[in-house]
C-alpha cells in the first residue's frame, strides 16, 4: 500500500478548524430556527418564493437544486450571504438572497441545519478500479487533489462548521460549482482551499466522484 497522500492535511485538519469554529460562533448570534421554517416553507410573499419549492419540502435538494438539509448553519448563511452581496454569482439565489435581511439569512440557515441530512457517515473504501472511489477515499497524489475525504469527513457527511456535506450532490451541481471556481463567479472559501482544488479536477473526475457518492450506502437517501 501506498502512504496516504493526505496525511500533512489530516494534520492540519485537525488544528486550524478551531480558530475557524470560534469565527462561525461569533457569526451565528440568536438565530432563530422556528422563523426559518416559516421562510422555507413559505417565502415572503410576493419578492421571496419558497425555499422548498425548489430545495424540497425536507430540504432534500433536486438535481441542480442543492440539498440543505443538515448543511451546518454557518456554510448556508455564507452562502447566503455571498448569494446576496454577488460574490457567488447566480441569476436565481440573488435576488431570493437579496429579498432576506441578515436575520432572516440566519434564521432560514439554523432551520435547514437543523433537519437531518440522512447521510451516513461511514468511511469508504478505496478501489484502484473505480475512479471516483480512489479520488473520494486517497486523492491522486501526482496532480497534487487530496482525498475529498480527508476534508469532508468519511461519506462525505461533511466536518464542523466549514467542510460542507458533499455525499449528495448531483454531478450537474457540483460540475457548476467546480467552473464557478475556476472562473471565479464563487468566493474561494476557507483559505481558498477549494479553489485549488477545483482547478486541477476534470469534468471526468467530477462525474466519477458524484457517481461514486451516490452509489455509496446511505449517501443517495435524503
Ligand atoms: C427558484 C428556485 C430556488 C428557490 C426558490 C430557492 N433556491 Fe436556493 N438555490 C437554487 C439554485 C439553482 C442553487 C444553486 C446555485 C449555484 O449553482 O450556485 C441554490 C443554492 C442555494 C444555496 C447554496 C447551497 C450550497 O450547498 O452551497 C443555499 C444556501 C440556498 N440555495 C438557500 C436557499 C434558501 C434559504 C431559499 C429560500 C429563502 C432558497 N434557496 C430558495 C434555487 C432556488
Ligand atoms: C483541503 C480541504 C478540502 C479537500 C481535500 C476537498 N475540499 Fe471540497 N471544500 C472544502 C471547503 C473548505 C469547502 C467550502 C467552500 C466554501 O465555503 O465556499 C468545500 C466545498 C466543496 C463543494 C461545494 C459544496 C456545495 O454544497 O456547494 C464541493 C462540490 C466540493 N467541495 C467538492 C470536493 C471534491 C469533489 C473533493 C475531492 C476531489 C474535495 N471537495 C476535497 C475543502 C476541501
């Protein structure tokens, strides 16, 4: 067996997430997750359409709709936030970003963290003949593409408040966020981590890693 490629980072995993975390608990002040729901569920009439119409009634997510549920609040309201101020570039999240005040942005992301992702987070196994197996699981040490598990947790269940959940996403919607990166229509994230990481995958690897996630046991249920 070869040394896992990841090792340095599993290193600094384990240290730098907590000068972030303190960061994301400053951010996250008295949210409220009842008035959240009634913004999923609801909109604001006329300016905001419901969040579920397009994420799902539990937040599941649909295709090129992201899943929401159990995504941790801090990401959701970053995102929202990014959504908002154009950072994030998309025609559709903008103007329902835009239509929130910065409460509403937090009370909509603790209601959607606080639904269950259904995602297992059992660790994988590595498979020298499946590609998306080996990318998730060990990275490909020559191009310098760490494991997507070594960041977003075993099952791609995501990891505290800054490695998102990617287990269920489909390969449309994580191919758009890849080009985001690469053309930078997406802010770079934490330490621009995975902006780097997005310029080096390929549309074939993109496709094989979504592929292996949904095949993976307990990933593909909402
Ligand atoms: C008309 C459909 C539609 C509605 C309604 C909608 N969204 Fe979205 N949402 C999208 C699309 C499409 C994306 C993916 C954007 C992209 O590719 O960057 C998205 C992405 C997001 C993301 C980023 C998720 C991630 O994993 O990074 C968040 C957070 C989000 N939406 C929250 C909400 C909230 C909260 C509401 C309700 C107030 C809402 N959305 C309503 C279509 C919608
Ligand atoms: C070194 C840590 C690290 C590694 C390794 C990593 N990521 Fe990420 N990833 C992140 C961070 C941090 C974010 C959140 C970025 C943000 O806040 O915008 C992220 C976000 C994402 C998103 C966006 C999720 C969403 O809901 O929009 C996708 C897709 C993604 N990563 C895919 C991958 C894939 C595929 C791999 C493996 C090839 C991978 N990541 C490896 C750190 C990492």
């Amino acid at each position: 067996m070869r040394q896992r490629p990841t090792r340095p980072l599993r290193q600094l995993g384990a240290v730098w997430p907590w000068a972030l975390l303190l960061c994301a608990a400053a951010q996250a002040q008295n949210a409220n997750p009842q008035q959240g729901e009634q913004i999923a569920n609801n909109g604001l009439p006329p300016s905001v359409a419901s969040c579920a119409s397009c994420h799902g009634s539990k937040g599941q997510g649909m295709a090129a709709f992201p899943p929401l549920a159990g995504q941790v609040a801090s990401y959701l309201r970053s995102q929202l936030d990014a959504f908002a101020d154009g950072a994030r570039g998309n025609p559709i999240m903008a103007p329902i970003a835009k239509g929130l005040t910065p409460q509403q942005r937090a009370d909509v992301a603790a209601y959607f963290a606080s639904l269950p992702s259904g995602i297992a987070a059992s660790p994988g196994q590595a498979d020298a003949k499946d590609k998306g197996a080996w990318l998730v699981e060990r990275g490909r040490m020559q191009d310098g593409i760490p494991a997507c598990s070594s960041c977003h947790g075993p099952g791609g269940a995501g990891v505290g408040a800054h490695f998102p959940a990617i287990a269920r996403l489909s390969a449309s919607y994580m191919q758009a966020q890849i080009d985001a990166w690469k053309k930078g229509s997406r802010p770079p994230g934490p330490l621009g981590l995975m902006e780097g990481i997005a310029k080096k995958l390929s549309s074939d690897d993109v496709n094989a890693i979504a592929q292996y996630y949904a095949g993976a046991s307990g990933a593909a249920k909402p």
